[in-house]
C-alpha cells in the first residue's frame, strides 16, 4: 500500500490517500473531515469519465453523502454498486426547505440538542453539510435559518435558537432515538457501505439501529462470547422497539431470531428481495415482507413502511 496526497473528486481537496491497485482511501479531507472513506478504481473511473455537467451535478451531493454517511460508520465505501444511484438517494435532499432541514439536524446532532455554539472548522468549504453545490448557497441557507429566527450566526460560529431546537427535535420525531435490532446478512445482497446508509435512514425515522449481520455460512457474525448465543440475542430483542429482518440470505438463525421476536411480542418488519420471496418459508410470505427490487429501493420502502406504522399508531393513541 503506497501513502501519498491525491486530490479529493468530490470536494477537490487535497488529502492523504492510502493507494492499492483496486481501490484509494482518502483520510481527513473535507468530504470526511473526522475519518476516512474509500473508493474503488472502477468507481473512480467511471466517475472521471461522466460528462463534465454530470460531474458538476453529482460530485458536490456525493460529497454531502460521504459527510453524512461518516457520522454513522467509520468508513463510507463509492463502489460500481451505488455509485450510479447516490445523487438520487431518499438521502439526498433536494429543495432548499429540505436543505435547511439538514442544516437544523447537523447542529442538532452537533450540539447533543443545546444551544451551545459551534464553530465550523472548514468555513470556506462547508457547504457539503446541507449538499450545496457552493458556498453562497451555504450562506444563503445559514441567513434564511437566521431570518426564521431558527438559529443565531456570528459569522460561522452557529448556534440553534430555542425554536431552532424545537424545530430540530419536531423533524426528527421529538423524542429520543427509539432502538432498532437489525438482522440481516452482512455482505451478499447489499453492497459494503449499506449498513451505514440503514443507519441514516432509521434515524430520520427515529431509529437508533444496533445489528446481528449473518455471514455468509448462515451464521450470525458477532455473538456476545460472555452468555450463551440464545441469552444473548433475547437480550437484544427485549432492549429494541423494533426489529428489522431481511430474509434474502436464508439462514437458521435469522428463522429462529424471527420466532424468538414473535414469542417476545416484539414489534417487526419483514423484507426479502424480489425474487426470493417463492422460494422463502410460508410464514415469510403471511407476514407481508417488503419486497425490494435494489438497496435504493430497500430504503424507500423501509421510510414508507415506519411512516405508516407511526401513523397506525398515532390513530390508536388518537381513540
């Protein structure tokens, strides 16, 4: 592996690159300011080779993806699997209403919820935070929150305002994150790289997600080794609100996980992709999994599929 500096694609800085013949991983630029994330040389390719005015229409928004994304994995990977679908991502926003809504939840999450100040270390190059394509539609974006009365600015020291906090909390449920087990495989139908965009997508519903991912022999990856398996994944299921299981990857322990949340009471969602659902157990298919054609599709049927549920009981609180 060869260390040495390589200019960023996406927010065309210059940063530190560990270099190898299939993939780069650039450290510490402003798309990744806290980590890292990695990029294979295929992507890189076919990236370089778009149109200029595509490149110009995506770069910047993959940039805000990366940024996001850090915040809830240690690395986020561009591979030839998603590198064709970030820009259009539910992740994406696209209004300027839904970038100030980014905004909001950045200093939100930023600030643990207080009004304490935060200084931007990147002034000149922040503007990925709410994936602007420059800074004067940063500026306009931090004035238009400021007009609002939403949040305070000194230049790019930002602080959120009671209403800016009330605000915040409001989009993202106003109540703290609810826990969400995640049992899934851990590579096979979804790209490297998905769990953390999972992550992202629960937490815009109001989800913190923790995981049980199955390899590809059937088995769960990571069992507490202190308690035996069955203890341990109870345990689990009894702590989360909500369970999330993927069925795409057969295994005998995501069945049984899935018997022991419904003996449990637990509250759960099914998925599988399509063209699995056939050949999957009965009990699958009675319970009305979303069957999803992509991980783009997974995601925006999952923000659906949450949305309904908070309404369904929202209507039963409301009796």
């Amino acid at each position: 592996m060869l260390t040495q500096t390589k200019r960023c694609l996406f927010c065309e800085q210059t940063a530190e690159a560990e270099v190898t013949e299939e993939e780069i991983r650039f450290s510490r630029c402003i798309c990744c300011p806290e980590g890292s994330y990695l990029i294979t040389r295929q992507a890189l390719e076919y990236l370089t080779d778009l149109p200029i005015h595509e490149q110009r229409g995506r770069f910047y928004l993959i940039s805000g993806y990366i940024r996001e994304c850090s915040e809830e994995t240690p690395e986020v990977r561009i591979d030839e699997e998603n590198v064709d679908s970030i820009h259009v991502s539910p992740m994406v926003p696209v209004t300027l209403d839904e970038k100030m809504d980014k905004c909001l939840h950045y200093l939100y999450r930023a600030c643990n919820g207080t009004s304490k100040t935060l200084e931007l270390k990147h002034r000149g190059a922040s503007f990925n935070i709410t994936y602007s394509p420059n800074q004067q539609e940063f500026i306009y974006i931090l004035e238009e929150l400021k007009t609002r009365k939403l949040i305070e600015r000194f230049g790019f020291r930002l602080q959120l305002t009671p209403e800016g906090i009330q605000e915040a909390k409001e989009l993202y449920g106003g109540k703290r994150l609810l826990p969400c087990l995640v049992v899934m495989a851990e590579t096979g139908p979804f790209p490297q790289g998905f769990h953390g965009q999972l992550a992202m997508t629960l937490q815009e519903c109001g989800y913190k997600a923790s995981s049980l991912l199955i390899e590809s022999n059937g088995s769960f990856e990571k069992i507490n080794e202190q308690e035996p398996e069955s203890a341990f994944i109870k345990d689990q299921m009894e702590q989360a609100e909500l369970v999330l299981f993927d069925f795409t990857l057969p295994s005998p322990d995501s069945y049984y996980s899935a018997g022991l949340a419904r003996g449990l009471g637990c509250k759960t969602v099914y998925s599988i992709r399509e063209g699995e659902l056939a050949e999957s157990p009965s009990w699958v298919r009675r319970n009305s999994p979303m069957v999803w054609s992509s991980p783009e599709d997974f995601l925006e049927l999952l923000q659906e599929k949450l949305h309904l549920l908070e309404e369904e009981e929202d209507a039963v609180q409301s009796v």
